[in-house]
C-alpha cells in the first residue's frame, strides 16, 4: 500500500471513495465540504491510499484554530477519513490516520483535531480533547467524540475552544450523525 499526496486527476476518484464510505451521493455533504475547503484555502492536505494502482483510501487535513488566552494558535483538522467500504477493517484507515499525524507534525501543527469514535482514533494517538482543556467548536459533537492528537510543537498554554473553517458551517458537517451518534455518546456513558 502506498499512501502520498493525491495528485490533482485523482480528487473526483477521491470524491468517490469518500461519498462510498460516507453512504452518501456524490455530491453528498461530505465531497461538498472538501471542495469548499479547498476552495476557500482551508485544505491543507489531502492524502490518498493506493493498492495496485487503484485509490482505496482518503484523508484531508483542514486549517482550524484554537482560541487560546494567549492568542489565536492554528490547528489541523482531520476530516474526512474514508476507506472504500469493501476493504474497511484491512489497515488502510490506520495507515492514513498515521501519514495524516506525520504530515501534520512535518509541517509544524501542534495538534490535530477530529470527531469520532473514540475506540477507533484512542488505538491510533487521539485522546478525550476536553480531558485536556479543549472546548467543542459545537454541542453537536458529543463529548466523547471529540478529540486531539498532540504533536511535538505543542506547548501546554495552546488550549481554548476549537474553531473550525468556515466550509465545515456551510455545509453543514459539524457534528457525528446518527447512527455514529448514538454509538459514540454511549462509549463515554457513565458505567462504561
């Protein structure tokens, strides 16, 4: 497997694989938010995952903020992750969620952001973002879901409320759907 930058011919097959992962059309919410954030300049990075010429996986980092006492400190944003359904639960997510960190930390991030299953991203360097002084960017993301991969050039008083780019407002992708929801806010269940 081979995971890199997706080259410009590759973004509608890139689209595809998102919008398969997503069970969305197309032009679904998720494919919408990475052309806006392209488009507004918010997209840092977009990798892919290749396995015999074929694109298999995607990842995209996004420009964020924390609003930190001191002052504005910019973050990364990792979103979407998807891998075409068909090859789920082979590594190829986990492979992409590490080059995601390691292209972040190269390019002096200190800390990349995400919503999702904290059983799934605690196993790959994510821990409880408000365990560590975060505030949610919105009360649509569950507590549980919303999360932090500290990097190398994060110093402790870069804390405060996540603040997204504005493509992911327009379009409406803030926050974990259902059935996601409902699974994620009962892995930080009291009782658990």
């Amino acid at each position: 497997m081979e995971i890199r930058d997706v080259m410009p011919a590759e973004e509608t097959a890139a689209e595809r694989v998102v919008s398969a992962a997503f069970g969305e059309p197309t032009d679904g919410r998720v494919v919408q938010m990475m052309r806006a954030l392209r488009a507004g300049g918010a997209a840092r990075a977009s990798l892919v995952a290749v396995v015999d010429g074929e694109l298999v996986g995607h990842v995209g980092l996004s420009r964020g903020w924390v609003d930190a006492r001191r002052e504005l400190v910019e973050v990364v944003v990792l979103s979407p992750l998807s891998v075409r359904p068909d090859l789920q639960r082979n590594g190829v997510g986990t492979a992409l969620v590490a080059a995601a960190l390691e292209t972040a930390g190269d390019r002096g991030a200190p800390a990349v952001f995400l919503e999702g299953s904290p059983d799934y991203y605690g196993r790959r360097g994510f821990r409880s973002a408000s365990a560590l002084g975060f505030d949610r960017p919105s009360t649509r993301i569950p507590d549980p879901g919303f999360q932090v991969a500290l990097l190398s050039s994060y110093q402790p008083w870069m804390v405060g409320r996540l603040v997204y780019p504005e493509a992911f407002w327009t379009t409406d992708t803030v926050g974990l759907r259902d059935p996601e929801l409902e699974r994620v806010e009962a892995q930080g269940a009291p009782g658990r």
